[in-house]
C-alpha cells in the first residue's frame, strides 16, 4: 500500500483498502444472511416462480406488439423462449 507523508491514513490506498473492505462485509451480509427459515426460503422460491411468469408474459405481449408495428407475421418462441427471426 503506498501511504501518501503528508495525508497517511488518508491515502488513496487506504481509503480504497477500507471501501473495498466495507463493501466485501455488506456482500457477505446480503449474499449470505443469516436465519432464514424453511418459509422464508420458500415464500422466496414461489415470488420468484411467479415473477418468472409475469416476465414471460411481458416479453411475448412485447414481442407480439413489435411484430405487429413492424408488420411481421408473429413469430412463436421455441422451447427456450428465444424467437428465432428470419
């Protein structure tokens, strides 16, 4: 770490050293949180199902409406969901 004479602990590097520390404990706080119950996980799992669905529909009704501006046939989405365009 270089350590400025005049500014010390208020050195670029140790500023940086800290930020980058502070940073790696929030990821870990929000990354790993601790206590989550069965139903927490759970209740996170099924949100996460239904936002699953809820995108799929804005992404075909936005697909259908692009086609239909740009005066294409409608394309189907395979089973991946990906349109395959000409």
């Amino acid at each position: 770490m270089a350590l400025h004479p005049e500014l010390g602990v208020q050195s670029f590097d140790c500023l940086l050293q800290s930020l980058t520390q502070r940073k790696r404990k929030l990821a870990e706080q929000a990354l790993w949180p601790m206590g989550d119950s069965t139903s927490d996980v759970s209740g996170l799992t099924q949100a996460v199902a239904s936002m699953q669905r809820g995108k799929h529909a804005v992404i075909a009704d936005s697909m259908a409406e692009q086609f239909r501006r740009d005066g294409l046939s409608p394309v189907l989405p395979d089973a991946d969901g990906a349109y395959a365009l000409g």
